[in-house]
C-alpha cells in the first residue's frame, strides 16, 4: 500500500496553512503536510491505538486550537448473560 491509499479524514489546521491526516498504511502515523509541499512530517504514532474504525477509515480531527482528536474504542467483545429473579 503506497501512502496515498491509506489517508483518512485529512482536516485543516485553524490557520489553512497545514492539512492534518491519518496515514492508515503499513506506518499508522498521524501526519502534517504544509499547503505547496511535498513531504510530510509525522506529528503521532497510531501503532497500538485502540480507535473505531469505519468503512472510511479511522475518524480523527482537529481541535480549534489544533489539538488532535481520536475516538477511542473501549467495547468488549465478549457477550454476558444476567439471569435475575426479582423478589
């Protein structure tokens, strides 16, 4: 997978000079690409976040202040069953 095929949900930074995007391919990165550039540089490491995913990939945006936001996914995979006996 070349780095193009794996971009998601890339977004402007408050100022318009930068586009923040997930690179989902084999290095999971966060990046940042000046507008008129070519090379981006990596602001996070994805590897071990444990994010939901969408057929768009996995969501992530920016903050006014240009913080970066990730959902987070904390379910279980596992199903319970409670068998109560009310008095």
């Amino acid at each position: 997978m070349t780095e193009g095929d794996g971009i998601s949900y890339p977004s402007w930074t408050s100022d318009s000079r930068f586009i923040d995007y997930n690179d989902m391919s084999s290095s999971r990165y966060c990046k940042r690409i000046m507008v008129g550039e070519t090379h981006p540089q990596e602001v996070t490491n994805l590897k071990g976040l444990r994010s939901r995913g969408t057929d768009l990939g996995e969501w992530s945006g920016l903050t006014p202040e240009n913080s970066r936001l990730f959902v987070w996914d904390t379910s279980v995979q596992e199903i319970y069953a409670l068998d109560v006996e009310w008095p």
